[in-house]
C-alpha cells in the first residue's frame, strides 16, 4: 500500500515536475521507490540522468534521460571489452538486471541477439522499465528469481554472461561463490566468456580474483578509472590469444558502437 501510494503521488506531481522543466529549472531529488522487495530500490533524477540506487548513496544504474541507449557508468563501458574477445554474440545471460544499461546497448547493437536476465527484486524490473527504457520482447526476457536456484534449471549454454549483481554495498556471497561461479562456467559456449563487476573498495577483490583463477584457464582485468571498480574476465575453454587482431576489432567496434575501445583496451590485461 505504501508503495502504491508513494507512486501515485510521484505519477501526481509528473506533471508539475514537466512545467517546471519546461522553464528552464533543475529538477533533483527522489522520484521513485520500491521497498517490497529484499533491498529498497529507488530511481533519483537529476538534471540529465535518471539513477537507481538500493536505500544509500551508493549509484547502482544511471542512464541519460534524453538517451537510455548509452553507457554512463565507466565499469558498464569497460565490461564491453568483452566484446572483442566475442564479436558477435548469439546468446547472453545476465545475473542482475540494474536498471538494464548493459541490456539495452547490447539490443540496439546486435538486432539478432537473444538476451535473458535473472533478477530476484521485481521492483528492480519495474524502476527499469519505468525509467531506464528497457522492455522485455521477442529477444529478452528476464526471470524474477534466485538465480543461485535458477541457474541450475537451465539449459541453453551463452556466448557471454554477465555477473553484475549487488545490494547496497556489496554482492551477496553466494553470488560470487566458487559454486555459483563453476555453475556459471558450465552454461558457456565453447570459447564463451564470464564477465563480472567488482567494486575493490571492500578490500576483498584479491579474494575474487583468486577464486577465478581457479576456474578459468584464461582470465583478464581491466580496472575502470577512474572509479575503484575491477572488471573480470574468463574463458573456460582452453587458452585464448589476445594479441594481433584486438586494436582492429577495436577500431570497427568503435566506429560500431561510439565507444572509446581503443582507450579502454590500454586498460585490460592478461592475469598471470
């Protein structure tokens, strides 16, 4: 009830909030908010952005208002250097849908791509569908459940996995779990990758890398500056080469998707 009020009052003052900026004045401040679910999510708006965060100060998700389509965030953009180990993906899992950013770039970049999303707060769904322009479709679908469960009822295997999913300051241990991160492992395609976000602040990365290293035979990281996270990268299927052809992919995959690949390329790097 509490919930339904706080939004009605928000869809009331909608209105109010367009007049005044048609005026030419800022707009700041708490539109939205979902406690219902096992975290509180709410959507802020700013000037030009609209952001998602769990019940702190902590920025879950942020998208341009004018603009849902781009990549705000520095470690959503960084996690597209996946791209050029997977030019052309078919199939994508992500564990964690925030307010969709990853999901909706990736749709208008590739039309034939399949996506599925597992998130276990449905009121992350609806602040993403409600403000960050995503919409499920013929080609994406998200499942509200625990993916720790979930993960075991699948079937298909994906070119890339996604793991991005975080309460309000920290992701659950049985996310980042080596069982979890084997299960994972398994619904890869021959030459498929895990991708993973990692905020480093918690002085615990160390112990996330290290367990990756004991799954995946090959394993990369790039560090997003200028922010204090760490992006994950592993193959399970035998050794991979990432010299020679990646400043080309990078190129076309620049003039592609109008992100600076060539500048976060500098930043990725095998772990030995």
């Amino acid at each position: 009830m509490w919930n339904r009020m706080i939004q009605q009052m928000f869809s009331a003052e909608e209105s109010v909030m367009d007049r005044l900026a048609s005026q030419g004045r800022e707009i700041f401040g708490l539109v939205w908010e979902n406690t219902e679910g096992p975290n509180p999510v709410q959507v802020w708006r700013k000037k030009d952005r609209f952001e998602m965060r769990f019940g702190n100060r902590v920025v879950q998700s942020s998208c341009l208002r004018e603009d849902p389509d781009q990549l705000v965030l520095s470690y959503t953009r960084h996690m597209m250097l996946c791209l050029l180990l997977v030019p052309e993906p078919q199939k994508v899992l992500h564990i964690g849908l925030g307010g969709g950013t990853i999901s909706n770039f990736l749709h208008r970049l590739y039309p034939e791509l399949e996506q599925t999303v597992i998130e276990l707060n449905e009121g992350v769904l609806e602040a993403a569908c409600q403000f960050f322009g995503f919409e499920e479709d013929s080609r994406r679908k998200v499942i509200i459940a625990d993916a720790v469960e979930k993960i075991h009822e699948l079937e298909e295997h994906y070119d890339l996995i996604f793991l991005d999913a975080y309460g309000p300051s920290s992701a659950p241990e049985n996310l980042i779990s080596i069982p979890f991160i084997t299960r994972l492992s398994e619904l890869l395609v021959p030459g498929g990758w895990l991708v993973g976000n990692f905020w480093t602040l918690n002085g615990d990365f160390e112990e996330h890398l290290n367990r990756w290293d004991k799954i995946f035979p090959t394993l990369y990281q790039a560090r997003t500056r200028p922010t204090a996270n760490k992006i994950l990268f592993g193959r399970k299927n035998g050794k991979a080469s990432l010299n020679g052809s990646l400043k080309d992919r990078a190129h076309f995959l620049q003039k592609k998707s109008g992100l600076d690949m060539l500048k976060m390329l500098v930043n990725l790097e095998k772990v030995e």
